[in-house]
C-alpha cells in the first residue's frame, strides 16, 4: 500500500506543480506573430497588426518581440513601431534589441533562435476602438537576414515583471 502511494504521488505532484504554475500566469489580452519570408526582411516590408473592436477597457502594456537565428549578421537590431488607435497615430517607439554578445553568443531565450522581448508602452485600450501596430527594422544594411519573426504582445503587466 505505500509504495502505490508513494508512486501515485510521485506521477501525480509534478502535473499539480504545473497546472498551479500556469494558473498564476495570466494569458496576454492579445498576441500576434508575423513570419518573415525566407527570415528576408527589406525595410519596405512593414508588418501590420490589427487589434479590432477591443473587447475590454482598461491599462495594458504593449510589448514587442523578435526572433533571430544565427544568419542575423549583427548584434543589434532596431525596430519601430508606430501604434493607431482608430486610425489616429498616438505614438512612434524605436526599440533597440541585443541580440548576441560581442562573441556572437545569442542573448535571449530560444535554443534554434534567440528570442527578445521589449516592454514599448502603456496602452489606454478603450473597448470598441480598433488598434494598429506597423512595425518596421530600421538598421543601415537593407535586406537583412536572419530575423524570422516579430510579435507583439498586449498584456497587463509589463514584459519585465
């Protein structure tokens, strides 16, 4: 008998653990990926993402991230992002990224790309309103290669809490 005991907590204790560890983390009000094609991203391509009819009024946080393999040539990326709130431009951000160390070690998480994710704004998001993020690089070398995505994220919290 206590040996069934033992190995029915021991099966059972990690899956509790997790779903405990996951219900303390709330979901992102929204998230949006966009692929970059063939990880070639030309300074003319600017991502759209569209937030439409916004379902809640409240403080959220707009954070932006990106996705590098080891073809990204540089250790900085920076990227702008300009965000409309029904149509009306409220804000512009360049957002600076350090994507690997002076000794091209990846910093971020991710094992086959480094991940970075930027706190950019508040956001007053007002229920009913559409929201509009154009996102764009902004480096000196154009097309740049080895960026295979780019996402933003709307949460309640800032992405460094």
């Amino acid at each position: 008998m206590r040996t069934s005991f033992n190995t029915t907590l021991r099966l059972v204790l990690p899956v509790l653990l997790v779903a405990m560890m996951w219900s303390c983390n709330k979901m992102p009000y929204y998230a949006q990926y966009a692929n970059i094609e063939n990880q070639h991203w030309d300074s003319r391509d600017t991502l759209l993402f569209e937030l439409h009819d916004a379902d809640t009024t409240a403080l959220q946080h707009l954070s932006l991230g990106v996705r590098a393999i080891d073809a990204y040539k540089y250790r900085k990326l920076n990227l702008g992002i300009d965000v409309y709130d029904n149509g009306k431009k409220c804000s512009s951000n360049v957002i600076a990224y350090e994507l690997f160390s002076e000794r091209g070690i990846r910093k971020g998480d991710g094992v086959v790309y480094s991940e970075n994710e930027k706190y950019v704004r508040s956001l007053n998001i007002v229920k009913g309103h559409t929201y509009r993020f154009k996102v764009y690089h902004l480096m000196r070398l154009d097309p740049i290669d080895g960026i295979s995505n780019v996402y933003i994220q709307i949460s309640d919290k800032p992405a460094d809490e």
